[in-house]
C-alpha cells in the first residue's frame, strides 16, 4: 500500500510540473525563460505546434477539409520579433468556392510584478490580402512585442476543394514540441512525399481508425469531393475507415541559413501531398495521380495558356510594321522580344498562366509572367519561329517532386532550333537570350509544344557571367597611383549592371563606383553599349587618383599589385557546410594589372605566378607575374564552371579560393636602385 501511495504522489507531481499545451495555459517558468537551453543562440522558440487536419461530412457540402492550427512561440529579444507575425496563405480565385479562415483568437503574455498578464489580438492587426488572381494571405502581428514574452494563437481554415496543404515539420528556428494529426477516409487515396533533401527527417506513423457518421436520408454525398453527387444507402449511419497519419516530434533543430543557397526551402523538413485517387462508396473511381504527359495537356487545354497562344489579331498591325522589309530571323527575334519587354511591364507577380489576358496586358501595358512571356511567345510564332511557352517552378518554389499542375508558377519562351532551344524572358528589361533571371534559374524546365508534346528543358547550365578587367597605374613620389581601368562586361554581368544602374545618375554613379575603393577620386567615367539591349556586352571606363596606394617602410615600398580589385577576406569561412554552395551562374573573371614602377626604384620581390585547380576543371585560378624594364604585368583569372558545390567538396573549395585571396593580398617590394646596387 505504502509502495503505491509513493508512486501515485510520484505521477502526482510528474503531472504538476509537465508541460501544459492547453490553449492559454503559459506557466511563469515559460515566460522567465530567457534563453533556449539546446540553442542559445536562438533568438526565438516554437514552444509548441499543433496541426490538426481532418475530413469534416456535411449532407449539404459533402466533404470538406479542415485544419485547425495552434501556436505557442517564445521570443527572446527584438531579433526574434519577426516571430510575432503570421501569414497564413488560402486559396481564392474570386469564384463562390473559396477556402475559409476562422475563429482566429491570440494573445501575447508576458511577467508584470511577478504575475502573468495578457493582451488580445486585436482585429486591427489582422488584415486579408490578395497575394495574386489565385491566392490570399491572412496577415496578423501580436501586440506589445516585449524581450521574453510569449506569443499563442489559434485558428481553423476550412477547404471545398480535396487537398493537404504541404506540412513543415521544420522551421528556422528550434521547436520544443511539433504534434501533427492528419485523418483521411479510405475514399480518398494521397501520396505522401518526404522532402529527400532535408537532414531533419521526421518519423510519422501511419495508422488505421473507424469512422461512423450520422445521416437523416437516404442519400449521402459522393462523386470526387469536388461536386455533391448523391448515392443511395440503406442505413442512417455511415461507417467507413480512416487512415492517420501522427508524428510527435520534440526538440526539432533549426533550419539554419547558410551563405550562397538560393532558397533555404529546398532543404526543409516537409511533407507534400499528391491526391491521387477517389473510390467512392459505390465503388466509382476517379485517378487524379497522372504523369507529366496528362499535366501538361491539362496546362496546355486550359483557356487561359493555350488559349492565349491563339490569339493573334491584338497584335497584328504593330508587329507587321514592326518586322517590315526584316529578313533575319535574329533580327526578328531581338525586335519582337525587345517590343515586348518595353511594351508590357511585370507587375511582378508569377504565374504559369495569362493573369489578365494577353489581349487586355498588352492594352494596359502590365501583367504577369503568364500574360507577358505566353504574348512573346504568340508573337514570336506569328513571325514564324518555332517558339512554344516553357513551364518552370522558381527558386522560392523549389523543384517538382511528382507530376502535379502546382509544380510550376512561372512561364518562360523558347525557340528550338536544330540542336539548340533559345531561352527568352521578357519579365526583365535587361534579360537577354539565354540570359535569364535568376529566379528562373532552377533545375529544369518542361517546354510545351503546339502538338501537344512537351520534353524536359536544362536550365542548370547558363551562359558564365563574364568580366573583364584591364587595371593600368603609375606609382607617383607622394605614394599615390594614378591610371586608368576598362571594364567589359558580358552576358549576365551586363544584365546585373543595367539592372543596378538603371535609375542612377552620373554623380550617384561616381560615388558607388568608388565606394570600398579608399581614397580615391574617379574622374572621365565612359560608358558604352548600356542602352543596346541587343548587345550582350557593356563596357565602361574612368581615370582615377588613390592617394596612400603604397605603403612606405624605411627604403622599400609595399604594393598590393591589384590595388582595389583585390581579394582580401575569404568569404567561405564555414568550419562545416551542411549545404552545397549555389552559384546561379559559372564565373569568369579575368583581370589584367599593368604597374609602371616609380623612377629610381626597381623590384626586390614580388609574388610568385601560380595555378591552381579545383575539382578537376570546375574551378581554375592561375595568377601569372612577368617584369620589362620598369613595367610589371599580373594577369589573374578565376574561373567556376559548375553552378554547385557539394558539402564534401567545401574544405577543398575553402583552401582553393583561399588561395586566391592569398595571392591576391601579397605585396610587392620596391627597392630604391642605387641601394639594391650595393648589396
């Protein structure tokens, strides 16, 4: 008896001081916590989430999808604020069936005097936006964001239409406890898909349950959940099974940002769903799961893709005047994508369709990537070019998984040539053939033919982003050095270039050009081919004075050859990479340093040419020294052929480009002649 009472006042206590994830229930201890024990260099913590989505039947709507969403997240300091915002995205595309966000309660709690005190979430800070034609977003922030305090809050949305949201079983931050609970009756078939690129990988356990559902008639809802067909049935309950899927996850660790990883996303801890099939309870069956085949002619069939690519007589005149007495294809293709670009303005919103139309873009002079980039396309066949639209899914969208229409969200032209597709996207007024945005950069592609075909598109290997740099100085008595630089710039450089300096005037010009570069006064800047969207090249140059551009020590002076355009600070400074580096294109830097010596001085050393190789010919640096008379020429280049760089090759990529900055920051040494004649 005494061994039970023990071990009842044991649970007792066990009970008392076990977490409580009731809504509202904050203990002291949470709200004193001030930093996460397992990451303390966290500046927020999800305490607790809990989703729980599950398949609700009325007579009337037939089966809707619900889930219902709870938080509770601890924020440290003002660095962790961020936390106390929410979006929470929904489906509406302006039609009767629109998913439905309710009974949103929150409040932010925090310690005064000892005691636990809460403010509501106040209707004011809850806003409704429309993201695109397609999709909203609930947006709310906490009130009296405070270090240490705590936020929770609560809601449900409920969906017509038979899908899962995909579910994030990691985030940027840690999380304490992440429960999740999905109930799906036998009816509907889902494939689930683990992101195989997360290092966090969740255990969810699949499991089986009995479902029993009242009904006052003779008819229940059937069909495929989209539309209420109704099936006869001979009792007032309904009994069918479930499948649930359950995981119970604690401590889960931090997706943590690292450098040069285009999104973050492609690493995340997430499960996605396919729906796949519909078996009602008369046995009808209706497939959803197809391949890419089917999901491209569903694309293509739809009025506003293919539809779009039909029509023609909104353009006719412009374009006939346009390509007037024009017998080159090339020049066909520059003008039509050139009147494009500066026709039709991005309102920048996505889309793998027409948002407002073709015919309505090109009279207001905006869209989206659908209207502009399917109206380039029609325009580019009307000349008679084998063009056709190329479906993509963005960097922020990551890569298709399963063949699914919500794999893509961007459109881009292509024209096939024998053995060769040009790539065109006239979103981006400096973009040029085969010189694409970087978002539009991931993976591949599915190019959609006017046959109804459609063939994967490579977009892992663009055309190198190319500079080249001539450097040319005299180092003067007073320790400056005055020269000049010409600097030609190519394909995506050109195109980051007209982006960057666009709206910028010749003053604010001047000042970044010179910012980082110490100082120096930069005078005659030049510029050609900045206009010329036909030419993949710009080339600019200017003179300059940098004062203090050698360092004088007793009788000798140090020179750092590449001036300003050294390298000084190894940028990849990761112990351990978990991530592979992303280029989103290879590089070619070529820099050529043309140094007059000063009279009366001659080289005692200088540094050592040198080529080095990373990974076979994936990256090259070479850095070549030779010396005439008083003249010494450097000639650097850095190259990186591939646009990644796996975690198991970092160290050696770290020591290669280490290399490069080693090299680049060694010092030249003069010696006065008559001093070095006497040694």
């Amino acid at each position: 008896m005494k061994n039970v009472f023990s071990l009842l006042c044991l649970l007792i206590v066990s009970y008392i001081h076990a977490q409580d994830y009731r809504f509202g229930k904050i203990s002291k201890e949470e709200l004193s916590e001030t930093s996460n024990a397992k990451a303390p260099e966290a500046h927020a913590t999800i305490l607790y989430v809990n989703e729980e989505v599950f398949f609700q039947y009325t007579e009337n709507e037939g089966f809707t999808v619900v889930k219902e969403v709870q938080k509770r997240i601890k924020i440290y300091d003002k660095e962790g604020v961020d936390w106390a915002t929410e979006h929470v995205p929904f489906y509406d595309n302006g039609s009767s069936n629109v998913e439905n966000l309710s009974e949103l309660k929150g409040y932010t709690y925090y310690l005064k005097d000892g005691k636990v005190e809460k403010d509501k979430l106040d209707k004011d800070n809850v806003f409704r936006e429309q993201t695109n034609q397609y999709w909203g977003q609930l947006k709310f922030t906490m009130p009296n964001i405070t270090d240490g305090c705590i936020v929770e809050f609560k809601y449900r949305k409920e969906s017509p239409f038979i899908a899962l949201d995909d579910v994030d079983f990691q985030y940027d931050i840690p999380v304490k406890k992440l429960e999740f609970n999905a109930r799906i009756p036998e009816y509907f078939y889902f494939n689930k898909y683990l992101n195989p690129k997360a290092k966090y990988v969740a255990k969810i356990t699949e499991g089986q349950r009995n479902r029993v559902e009242n009904v006052n008639s003779k008819q229940r809802s059937g069909g495929a959940g989209f539309s209420n067909t109704q099936t006869s049935f001979d009792s007032s309950k309904w009994e069918f099974k479930e499948t649930e899927y359950m995981a119970d996850l604690e401590d889960i660790p931090a997706l943590v940002e690292e450098p040069f990883v285009d999104n973050m996303d492609m690493y995340r801890a997430t499960a996605k769903w396919e729906y796949a099939m519909y078996k009602g309870p008369d046995n009808s069956i209706k497939n959803y799961s197809t391949d890419w085949e089917s999901v491209i002619k569903t694309i293509y069939d739809h009025s506003s893709f293919g539809g779009q690519l039909s029509k023609s007589n909104y353009f006719e005149k412009d374009l006939d005047a346009l390509l007037a007495n024009v017998t080159s294809n090339t020049e066909r293709i520059s003008l039509i994508y050139n009147f494009v670009k500066s026709k039709v303005a991005w309102n920048e919103f996505y889309g793998d369709y027409a948002e407002n139309g073709v015919k309505k873009a090109y009279k207001d002079g905006t869209g989206n990537v659908g209207d502009i980039n399917l109206m380039l396309t029609a325009m580019l066949r009307y000349a008679g070019l084998n063009a056709n639209p190329v479906l993509i899914s963005t960097k922020s969208n990551g890569i298709p998984l399963y063949p699914t229409r919500n794999g893509f969200n961007y459109i881009i032209s292509a024209i096939e040539v024998p053995n060769d597709v040009m790539l065109l996207d006239a979103t981006d007024r400096y973009a040029l053939p085969n010189v694409l945005p970087s978002r539009a950069i991931n993976w591949q592609g599915r190019i959609v033919r006017e046959q109804g075909s459609s063939a994967w598109v490579d977009l892992l290997h663009p055309v190198s982003e190319d500079e080249k740099t001539t450097l040319q100085y005299k180092i003067n008595p007073d320790l400056s050095a005055e020269g000049r630089v010409y600097v030609k710039l190519s394909n995506s450089a050109a195109m980051k270039f007209r982006s960057k300096y666009n709206n910028m005037g010749d003053d604010e010009r001047l000042r970044d050009l010179e910012e980082d570069k110490g100082e120096i006064e930069i005078s005659n800047y030049k510029i050609k081919n900045e206009d010329d969207l036909n030419n993949p090249t710009v080339d600019y140059s200017y003179t300059y004075v940098l004062k203090n551009a050698v360092e004088s020590i007793g009788d000798k002076l140090y020179v750092s050859p590449m001036l300003f355009y050294a390298t000084t600070e190894n940028i990849f400074k990761q112990e351990k990479r978990n991530y592979s580096l992303e280029f989103t294109y290879p590089k070619d830097y070529h820099y050529t340093v043309s140094i007059m010596l000063p009279e009366g001085y001659t080289v005692e050393s200088m540094p050592e040419s040198t080529k080095v190789q990373f990974n076979g010919n994936e990256g090259t640096f070479s850095f070549l020294v030779s010396q005439s008379a008083n003249m010494v020429l450097i000639k650097s280049s850095f190259q990186i052929n591939s646009t990644f760089v796996l975690p198991s090759d970092y160290d050696q990529f770290k020591q290669f480009f280490g290399m490069l900055v080693e090299k680049e920051t060694e010092k030249m040494v003069l010696v006065k002649s008559e001093l070095k004649g006497t040694e």
